[in-house]
C-alpha cells in the first residue's frame, strides 16, 4: 500500500493516498464560480459597450448624411448583422490581451501584437 504524508494532518503521519480528495473542494468551487461570473460581467460589460457605440455611429452618421427623420430601427437593424461577428473578435482580441485575466494580471491597455512593443 503507497503511502504518503496528506498535507492536512498533524506532524510527519503516513496516511492512506487513497484519502485524497477527488472532488474540488468547496472553497475552490467558489473560487471558480466567482471567476467565472467576473468573466462573464466583464464580456457583457465589452459587448454591451461594442452594441450602443455602433449603434451611436451609425445613428450620427444618418444624422451626417442628413438623412432626416432619422428611423431609429434602421441603424439597429444594420447593427444586428454585424454584432456577432464584431462581438466574437472583440471578446477573443481582449482575451487574447490578458484583459480577462484576474485584476493583479490584467494589462492596462489592448495590444493587437506581444512583439509590437518591443524593440528590434
């Protein structure tokens, strides 16, 4: 029988491997239940941030054009087949910038490239 010393006992005891947990602990479910919800807030947050700034774009480029009255559906509908898309690279290039990460590790701005800051 392996045995070897389970980091919760007292002193130097051989326990039985076989006492090791197999499921995550509760604290630790918390801990990736709380991640996974500060993910979540911070896409909707870009997503809902990347729909009303297209939207004012293209309701302030109606008003530009003169287009007048302005049928505030139109831009929606324009927005609705592009979101997605728009949405998907969005969340994938701040991913991809570390800005999903937790708060110590987050970077302060988005860079397209890790080789675009350095030097040659």
């Amino acid at each position: 029988m392996a045995t070897k010393p389970l980091a919760g006992l007292a002193g130097d005891e051989p326990g039985d491997i076989r006492q090791a947990r197999v499921l995550p602990s509760p604290i630790q479910l918390r801990g990736l239940a709380r991640r996974l919800t500060s993910i979540v807030a911070l896409v909707a947050i870009d997503v809902g941030g990347l729909a009303g700034a297209l939207y004012l774009a293209l309701v302030l480029r109606e008003l530009y054009y003169g287009e007048r009255p302005i049928l505030w559906g139109l831009p929606w509908n324009a927005e609705a087949e592009w979101l997605p898309f728009l949405a998907l690279v969005t969340v994938l290039v701040f991913w991809r910038g570390g800005l999903y990460a937790r708060r110590e590790q987050r970077a302060g701005a988005v860079v397209s490239s890790p080789r675009s800051c350095s030097s040659p």
